[in-house]
C-alpha cells in the first residue's frame, strides 16, 4: 500500500468531479485508497439530469439509491428504483441512469475492478436502439 493510500477515508478527503449528470464524490478510487477490485462513488443528479446509456467494458456495477427516484435502465429492461434499492449491471451491459423525481438523486455507484485496461465506459446513448429507447 502506498503512503497516500488511505484506509479511512473522511469527508475531507473525498475527492469531487464535476460531470454533465451531477458532481461525483469519490470515495475509494485509485490513487484514493489501496483497493484493486472496488471503487465507491456518490453521485446527487439534479432535477431532469441522466448519466444516459452507456457500458462499461471492463468493470460491473451495482448502483444504490440513497434517496429520490431513479429510473434506471439495465439492458432493454427498466425500473423505478427509490431509496434503499438497487440494481446489478454486469460488465459490458448498456444502462442508464435518469433521474424521475421532483428532487435530487443520490446514488452510491460500486464499480469493479478499480484497476483494468481500455475505457471506462463507452457512450451508448446516440445509437440504436438506445438512441430512442425512451420513446
């Protein structure tokens, strides 16, 4: 492990990225913590905000609703998902995450491995059939 790894991670040392879908908080990524095969990251997605369809080559994910109302798309299958549910996104399976309340999402995304080779994920969202997929 090396000496900026962190095994305890506190607020102050969440890491934030700005992104198009709402500001992520990393909370165990590399160069964050020593782990290999997780990364852990809160995402709170505005009002009317979508991380649209995409796939992650290399890495599955397990997103966790903290609170709001997510409608998230696994494959040609979606759910209104609300706080305390989930759902498992194998590796390499298009999904999308839409926010479908009147507040902010939270979500916790675990996503593993935290380190592989190639992409970490692939925009999915301008080709068929996703492209038109929610009508």
């Amino acid at each position: 492990m090396s000496p900026e790894s962190l095994r305890f991670v506190g607020n102050a040392d969440v890491q934030v990225d700005s992104s198009p879908w709402g500001p992520h908080e990393w909370i165990s990524r590399v160069g964050l913590t020593a782990a290999e095969k997780l990364q852990l990251v809160r995402v709170t997605m505005p009002v009317g905000k979508a991380h649209k369809f995409h796939r992650h080559p290399a890495m599955e994910e397990i997103i966790y609703v903290v609170s709001g109302t997510a409608e998230q798309w696994v494959d040609r299958e979606y759910r209104l998902l609300g706080p305390g549910e989930a759902a498992h996104i194998p590796t390499n399976v298009v999904h999308g995450t839409y926010n479908a309340g009147d507040t902010e999402l939270v979500f916790l995304a675990i996503l593993s491995p935290a380190v592989f080779e190639g992409p970490a994920l692939v925009d999915m969202s301008g080709e068929a059939p996703w492209a038109t997929l929610r009508g």
